[in-house]
C-alpha cells in the first residue's frame, strides 16, 4: 500500500485542512501526540474516478492490540464529513466512527478493520468495506467471539453480493 502520503507521520499541523481537523472527535487524539511534534495520518484519493475527493485516516489511541482510527472523507471543494461505518457487537448491529488496525488498497478502494479483542489477537472481528463515491459499502464481516488462545475459525457473520449499503 503506497499510498499517497501527504504526511507519513512527517507532517505540521498546517497540512491537515480545518475542514478535516473540525469533524475529528474530541477523544480522538493521537495523532497530535507524536513524540516529533508532528502529525501522524495518511491521506489518498478516493477511486474510482474520484474527482479530487479523498479519505483521510487518523489514528485515534493506540494500545497493545488496537490502533483505533477514524476516517474523514473531503470532497473537492474542501468539504470534510466524519465517516460512520457499521459496527457488529455480539448480535448488536450499530453505526460508529472508530475502526481498528485499518488497512486502505487506494488502487480497489478496499479498506479493512481489524478488531482485535484481546492482547492475543485470537478473537475479535475481520471487516471489509470498499469505497464508493464518499462513503464505503460493507463487504463482509467475520468474527471469532471466544478468545481460547487459538487462531480462527471466524465465522461469516455479513456478506454483501451487490452493491447494497448496509
């Protein structure tokens, strides 16, 4: 994943836009604590044909199992939206900011969130999501529920066929 980095943990606080800086949540605050001084986030353009619009990761806190990150959409026109995605908890569906360990393929447009539920990272849930003009669309999502020590199985809890938000 190259990516196009406008700031690969390098950059000043000038180079995030107000619009983004504005719709970052309050407790997301991490990547202002770089111990350089400088800001920690990536930023590329949003395909396909994204006509200058771009997803804006930022990593939120950071323990041992989890990076929590958000993701901030900005269109071209330098309007910035927080973006929500869906979350599975247990049987309990809902909507949050905050993904985990996310990992963004800027050529498919595929971005991944990796919950890991404990320090050992043998349970947690797999999500896959893939862009689609400003906001990403569910693929699928596999969870492992029981932390035994063991890797897998997930089990398939979502999959979409189509492109249907979910």
């Amino acid at each position: 994943m190259s990516g196009q980095l406008v700031s690969p943990g390098y950059a000043q606080e000038k180079e995030l836009p107000a619009a983004v800086r504005q719709v970052i949540p309050d407790d997301c605050v991490h990547y202002r604590l770089n111990p350089s001084g400088r800001l920690a986030f990536r930023v590329w353009p949003l395909p396909p044909a994204s006509d200058g619009h771009r997803i804006w990761l930022l990593p939120c806190t950071v323990t041992p199992a989890n990076t929590t990150q958000v993701a901030v959409w900005e269109d071209r026109t330098g309007h910035a939206e927080l973006l929500m995605f869906r979350r599975w908890d247990q049987d309990v569906w809902s909507s949050t900011p905050y993904l985990f360990n996310v990992t963004y393929d800027e050529r498919t447009g595929v971005l991944t969130s990796l919950y890991r539920e404990d320090a050992l990272g043998d349970c947690g849930t797999w999500t896959v999501w893939r862009a689609d003009w400003g906001h990403f669309i569910m693929r699928s999502l596999e969870a492992k529920t029981v932390c035994d020590g063991h890797e897998g199985p997930y089990r398939l809890i979502y999959s979409s066929e189509g492109d249907h938000p979910s």
